[in-house]
C-alpha cells in the first residue's frame, strides 16, 4: 500500500514514533485511522510542535502489512536517512 514504508528507515510502533519524532529523527509519521485515540493523539501533538507531517488513511492492519510485519502498528515514522 505505501511503498515507502518497505523501504524506508522506520520506526514502528506507538513508543518509537514518538521517540523517533523527540529526537528530531521522523520527517513522517504514518497514525493508523482505526487506533484508539489515547495512543495516537499524543503523537499527533508531537508531530504537531515539532513540525513533522502525519498521514492519517491506512489501517492498523495495513500499516502492519506495509512496514512487512505481521501484526499491526498504530503509528510508524518515517526516519532521515
């Protein structure tokens, strides 16, 4: 589904997003549409006072599927290379 998390550097998962994002490391962050809203808004505010772009359209399962996991991610940042 989105290319760019195959192969991409990234960080999967709600807590290393948010690291990721921190540190000044995430130019992206993928939040799935279908997660609960106490793990991702959090990382929505982060990405918001820190100036990255979030995508908001995949699924948990789809962000699962398109990082090559099989379970599912509620949030993936795309790392600087």
């Amino acid at each position: 589904m989105y290319d760019e998390l195959k192969t991409a550097p990234k960080a999967i998962g709600a807590k290393q997003a948010a690291k990721a994002v921190e540190k000044g490391l995430a130019v992206k962050v993928y939040l799935a549409s279908d997660a609960d809203q106490r793990i991702i808004s959090p990382i929505a505010e982060l990405c918001q006072r820190h100036h990255v772009p979030v995508e908001r359209q995949a699924t948990v399962a789809e962000l699962g599927k398109s990082c090559g996991i099989d379970v599912g991610a509620a949030a993936v940042a795309v790392l600087n290379n």
